[in-house]
C-alpha cells in the first residue's frame, strides 16, 4: 500500500527499526510504517532530524524525502543514484535526444494539460470551458506560441473566480495547491528514477538550479486533479492546511486514471508515462502514455471534501 508520509510537527526524529520506519518525539514513539508502504516522506517542520540508515532505505527503494519551506512548495529531494538496470543507456538516450523529439514531447504534454484543465472546467458548468479543448489542438511544437500560458490566463479565474491569482507565497487555496504539487512532484519524481531516467534533463524545463526539470515537465498534466480537490475544499471554507486535509490530498496518488480503456492509480499513471518518455528517448518516436481526462463523476468526486472518517461531507 503506498503511502505518503507527512512531517509536520517541530522536533520529530525518524529513524529505521526492523523494517519500519519510526517517527519518535522526545525519544517516545508517535508512530511506525512500514517501510515498503512508504510513497514518499514530506517534511515542513523545523527542527526534523533522520538517521542515515533510513534515508539509505528508502532510497532503496525509490522513495523520495521531500523538503518543503513555509509555503508548503518543495525546495529539495532526495532520490537515490540507481534506479533502473538500463539507466546508463537511458542516461545516453535522453541526454542526446534531438530538439525536434523534444518540442514535440512537450506538445504532447500541454496539449494533455489544457484538456485536462478544460474537462475539469466543464465537469463544472463553467461557461467558456469549451474555449481549452480548443486551444489544446492549437499547440505547436515546443508550445512556439506559449498556448500554455493563454490557457493559464483564462483557467484560473474561471476555476477559482476573477480575484485569485496564482502565488506560490500566498496562504489560503494557494498554499493547498503547492502541497497538493508538491504529493505529485514526488510521484513523478520516483517514477522517473524507477524508469531509469535522469530527472535533471528536463524536456521543457531548463533553469540550471533546478535538479527536477524533467518532474517538472511530466507533473503538468496531473496538476488539474490537486486543482480539482482544492477548488473543493475552498468551496467548503477550508483556507488552511491541517493533518486530515493533507490525507484528503495524499490520497490522490490513488486516484483511478484511465490510459487505453484501463484503470490504473495515479502512482501507476506516472510510471507509465515515465517509462514511455524513456522509450521515446530511445526509439526517437515522440509516443507517450498519456491518459484520458476523468468523466464529469469522477471530476465530481475528486471535488467532495472528506471528514477525517472518509465520508463525503455535506
């Protein structure tokens, strides 16, 4: 079972015990998983401290530590050196893959996004929502014409209302949003080191301090599913993060995604993609296993806020 375990309280110590991890305060026990249960580790409080022996197992098994600041967004991660028996080769084949091979990878991924962000929109009722899938087929290669970005102008005030704007600093549904990103990035991030691919070399994404580029690229099309959520949550008052609301998000990466008439969770989806861009790397062929946007249902349930008991609160 994969799990995302969350740090959040100042002075916690974790540490490796027969097959677990451990979560100790003051020296007492707070909690123990199983360690190949684990998805990932989150941590956003202060004063964490962790034993090598841990970190070393979970690297082993591709478990990524993420590192969050104040505002809930990542700043590191930790991803182990092997991952895959033909990473060498596939190392090779995405460092010299062609620029045209890229900008039509990226083309696949945007075009995905938009559409995503469009049925998420019109699972909604929102009124212009058919303007995305149209701008979804505009894509060029490379996104010449940042169709992304007019896509973006146009999404979040229909998603979240004229007033919101996108800031990775600010508190409320932006805060909700990057720890949402921030469940999905690790996800990516495991899956593209599981597929033998190096996550510095991105498709798109190029800042020379960013370690995760490639992450960055492959999480596009899974950000309208935290969109979904969030904008539930906000619809119910919630304005903050607390322990079950980040349950409510970590549960994504059992989402039920369907690519080729097949239902697979989102921990799976990206695997699937990632090992699909590795061939594509490979093969030169700009192929990717992209899946298909959720139907209005289960739009709508992403959308439902969760007590603490799992029922859907009214």
């Amino acid at each position: 079972m994969d799990r995302i375990v969350d740090i959040a309280t100042d002075g916690r110590h974790l540490s490796l015990h027969r097959g677990f991890l451990m979560v100790e305060q003051d020296r007492q026990e707070v909690g123990r998983v199983p360690l190949d249960d684990v998805h990932a580790v989150i941590i956003h409080a202060h004063g964490t401290t962790w034993t090598a022996n841990l970190v070393s197992a979970l690297a082993e098994r591709g478990a990524p530590i993420v590192f969050c600041g104040s505002n809930h967004s990542p700043v590191a991660v930790t991803l182990p050196i092997e991952g895959h028996h033909a990473q060498n080769a596939r190392f090779r084949a995405q460092w010299d893959a062609s620029k045209p091979l890229m900008k039509q990878l990226w083309r696949r991924i945007v075009s995905v996004k938009i559409l995503m962000q469009g049925s998420l929109l019109a699972s909604r009722g929102v009124a212009g929502a058919e303007a995305l899938p149209l701008m979804a087929q505009r894509v060029k290669s490379g996104d010449s014409d940042n169709v992304e970005a007019q896509a973006a102008r146009r999404y979040w005030p229909m998603l979240m209302g004229p007033e919101f704007r996108r800031d990775r600093d600010s508190p409320g549904a932006n805060a909700l949003l990057n720890y949402g990103y921030a469940v999905m990035r690790a996800t990516v991030a495991r899956a593209i080191i599981a597929s033998g691919l190096h996550p510095t070399i991105g498709i798109n994404h190029a800042n020379r301090g960013n370690a995760f580029a490639l992450a960055d690229d492959l999480v596009e099309p899974f950000r309208p599913l935290v969109d979904a959520v969030v904008v539930g949550l906000v619809g119910q008052g919630v304005e903050a993060l607390d322990p079950s609301i980040k349950r409510r998000l970590a549960q994504l990466i059992a989402f039920d995604l369907r690519l080729g008439g097949e239902a697979s969770p989102v921990s799976i989806a990206a695997v699937r993609l990632a090992q699909s861009l590795a061939r594509a790397f490979e093969s030169g062929r700009p192929t990717l296993a992209l899946f298909d946007p959720p139907t209005p249902i289960e739009w709508a349930g992403l959308g439902r806020v969760e007590d603490m008991s799992g029922e859907a609160a009214a």
